[in-house]
C-alpha cells in the first residue's frame, strides 16, 4: 500500500504541478481575451439574467438555469472555502489571496465557456433527459478521433467523485461535528446516510430543488457572518489590503508560527487552492449546467460564470479576510483549524459557525457530486447504470464518515487533476465555437430579443 500511495503521490506531484497550473490559467486568459472581456463587462447583465432563471426557462431541459446554477455551485461550494483558504494562506502567505482573485477572474471566462459547449452539444439519454459535459462535447463537438479523450474524463469523474464528492466530504462533517459538538461519529454518519439518500434517489430536479433553497441560504448566512465581522474590524482593512498586495509581489517574512513564503509559493497555492475552491476547468460544473431549461446556450453560459464569482470572489474572500484580520495565520495552523481559530478570535461563538458552514457545505457538495459522477456513469451504460450508483453513492457515505481517508484523498486530488486534462483541451480546440456563438447571440440577449436561439 506505501508503494501505491508514493506512485499516486508522484503522479499527482505531476498533474498538479506548474505545467496544470499554466495550462489552466493559460485557457481561462485565452477565453476571457477571445470573449474581450464579456464576464468582466457582463457581470451586471449576467446577474439579472441570473434572477430571471428563478420563474423556469424557456426551451427543453429538466430545470430551471437558476437551479442549474445552485447545483453547480452545491458541488463547488464546500470544504475549499473554508479549509481550503486557509491552507493556501497557511502555505502561501497572505498573498495567496491576491492570486485565488486572479485565478477566479480567468476562472469566469473557463466557466462561461464549459457551459456554453455543455448546452451546445447535450444530448438526450435514454429516459428522455438531458446528458451532457465534457464527454459529449468532446464526442459530438470533436468527432470520433478525439472520443476517447471523452471516455477518460468519464473515467476520472466516475471514480473521483467517490473521494473529492464524497467519503472525504462525510469524513469532514463528522469531524467537525464531533469537535464542535461532540456529536458521534455513527451518529453523523447515520444522518447524512438518509438526508444524502433521500435527495438524490429522486434525481436531479430534487438534488436542484433541495440546492436551490439550501445554497442561497448557506452562503448568504456565511457572507452575512463574514461581513459583521468584517464591519467590527473595518479599520484594519486597509492594512489587510495592503498586506495581501504587497505579499503577492514580495513574498512574506517568517512571522511568529508562519515559516515564510516567496512569490512562487504565493501564486502555487493561491492558484491550486482557487481551482480546487471553484473547480472552473476541472469540467463538472458544465454537466449540471446541461440539464438547464434553455434553447440559449450563450444565455447559460453568462449564467453559469457567476458560479466561480460567488464561490471564490465573495465566499472564499470573507474566510481569507477573516484569517487575516485574526492574525492567526501567524500561528502555524493550517486548514480548518485555522479557519475555526480566526473566527473564534473575532466573534463569541465563532468555532460553532465554522463547523456548521463546513459541514452544510459538505453536504451540498455530496448532493452535487453524485449528479456528476451519475452522468460519467450514464456515459458508459446508459439508463441502467443510474440506480446501481445512487446505491452505491449512498452506501460509501458512512465509510467515508468512520474510514482513514488520506490516501482516498489523495487518489481522488489526482483523479480530479486528470479529469481537467481532456476538459482542456477540448475548450480549446472548441473555442472558435463558443466565440461565434457568443458574437451571434449575445446582442439578442442583452437587447432582450432572443429570437436567435437554439442550442
């Protein structure tokens, strides 16, 4: 087993090393130049369009883009915005928080792009749904020399989501409920084992109905918590500002229990913790954003890029500005102890807040997850495959809970890796696609005439 897990950890050390890096900002800043700028420029439209998807769309698919957006973001938002910023702080510096920004901006243009293909290029399942994502726009966007870069991305996602989507989620739950308030283990494990089950034995319209109401409410509490604490300390936020800047150009300087970090660490860890946070490149989003109810994939696309906004611009800021504001980054404390620390330092009760949001986001990622991980599965056996993998989905959760997950962690952190490779590739080798459909349609949308439609 010490054999498999250093193989695992030397291909992962590669996967996740400076050429993914690259390759993923490299993509997002290529997209975002061919868009000129559209998620930058059309965040306000996008957010109407946003509010409008709540009434139902207009076109086939099998729910509303807004609760195609909420399933999305129910996958996204999770243990990343917590312990995930806190780690890249920890490793990185405060500096990492500059290039998270960074690495969300060109994010929005990868997020844009993903769905505007997953819309394009869906199919119908056997049931009469709606299929798509990466393995279908690569299959009837690529043709049949590239397929197999399809089935690869099936592949990983089927297998990844058990670790990143599930058993590492129920093991985060039932730590920090035990923590914080010495909540059983079995206990925690027996809820989510029916909550996780009852939801997605119904499908998707119920994983995006239960999203659409749960989502909403778990960030807005977050940000609003954020915020208080942010307004209590407001006259430390300048100097938090300006320590953020300065140490994503110049490096930080050992400090108390912090050992230090240059500028290379700085951008490794901001980038690599913001992608892990919003997932944009890593190609699952666009799967939930294929079920939409819409003719207009242009239409969900500007949708479905303000997934890595919320996520990592406004959630994943108020955890980092929280950390900075502390002073507990300074300790040596890294992950979600950290994050519980700073909140703790800052407001009576803090520690309760964390472990709720953590495991509440936990549980929606598992939600979102399992949607993913069924389409790969319908990929490869189509209809029949559906129920065998909500069983199992549901059956791996107390596992997960009870089990030492370090290497499924680590399986599941290459897997995911490996699962942007073809996703990449593809919108690359499709953006002249996305960029004539956005020239064609955009207008209409904006204008609020989209006679101009169709997928």
């Amino acid at each position: 087993m010490e054999q498999i897990s250093a193989i695992v950890g030397a291909v992962n050390g590669v996967v996740w090393g400076p050429l993914m890096l690259v390759l993923i900002l490299g993509t997002g800043a290529y997209l975002m130049v061919g868009l000129r700028g559209l998620p930058v420029r059309q965040l306000g439209p996008a957010f109407k369009l946003m509010l409008a998807g709540r009434k139902g769309g207009a076109g086939e698919g099998e729910i509303s883009p807004f609760q195609a957006l909420m399933t999305s973001l129910s996958a996204t938002i999770g243990t990343g915005n917590i312990a995930g910023v806190a780690t890249a702080i920890a490793l990185g510096g405060p500096g990492a928080l500059f290039w998270m920004w960074c690495t969300a901006l060109v994010g929005m243009a990868t997020k844009y792009a993903e769905a505007v293909c997953a819309v394009h290029f869906r199919e119908h399942d056997g049931a009469g749904n709606f299929s798509g994502g990466p393995m279908y726009y690569i299959k009837n966007g690529l043709g049949k020399n590239w397929q197999w870069l399809g089935v690869c991305f099936a592949l990983f996602g089927a297998i990844a989501g058990f670790g990143i989507g599930n058993t590492v989620q129920a093991n985060s739950v039932a730590d920090a409920m035990q923590d914080a308030f010495n909540v059983p283990i079995w206990l925690s494990a027996v809820v989510m084992f029916v909550g996780v089950g009852l939801v997605i034995l119904g499908g998707v319209k119920r994983i995006a109905s239960v999203a659409g109401y749960l989502v909403p409410f778990m960030a807005i509490s977050y940000l609003c918590v954020g915020i208080v604490i942010l307004l209590m300390n407001i006259s430390a936020l300048p100097s938090v500002l300006s320590l953020i800047l300065h140490s994503a150009f110049s490096g930080t300087a050992a400090v108390g229990g912090f050992a230090g970090a240059g500028i290379v660490a700085a951008i490794r860890f901001g980038v690599a913790r913001g992608i892990f946070s919003n997932e944009a490149g890593l190609g699952s989003a666009p799967i939930a954003h294929a079920a939409a109810k819409t003719n207009n994939s242009v239409r969900q696309g500007m949708i479905a890029m303000l997934g890595t906004f919320i996520d990592t611009i406004l959630v994943c800021s108020v955890t980092g500005f929280v950390i900075l504001l502390s002073g507990e980054w300074q300790t040596g404390a890294t992950g979600a102890a950290l994050s519980t620390s700073a909140f703790e330092a800052l407001i009576p009760g803090g520690h309760y807040i964390v472990a709720v949001g953590l495991a509440v986001f936990a549980f929606t990622t598992m939600l979102g997850w399992s949607y993913y991980g069924e389409r790969c599965v319908v990929y490869f056996f189509g209809e029949r495959g559906v129920m065998p993998f909500r069983v199992a989905w549901v059956l791996a959760i107390p596992l997960g809970a009870m089990a030492n997950l370090s290497f499924i962690w680590l399986l599941a952190d290459t897997l995911n890796a490996l699962m942007a490779i073809p996703n990449l590739i593809a919108l690359l080798l499709l953006s002249p696609v996305v960029f004539k459909l956005t020239k064609e349609r955009l207008p209409g949308i904006l204008a609020g005439d989209e006679r101009v439609s169709g997928h």
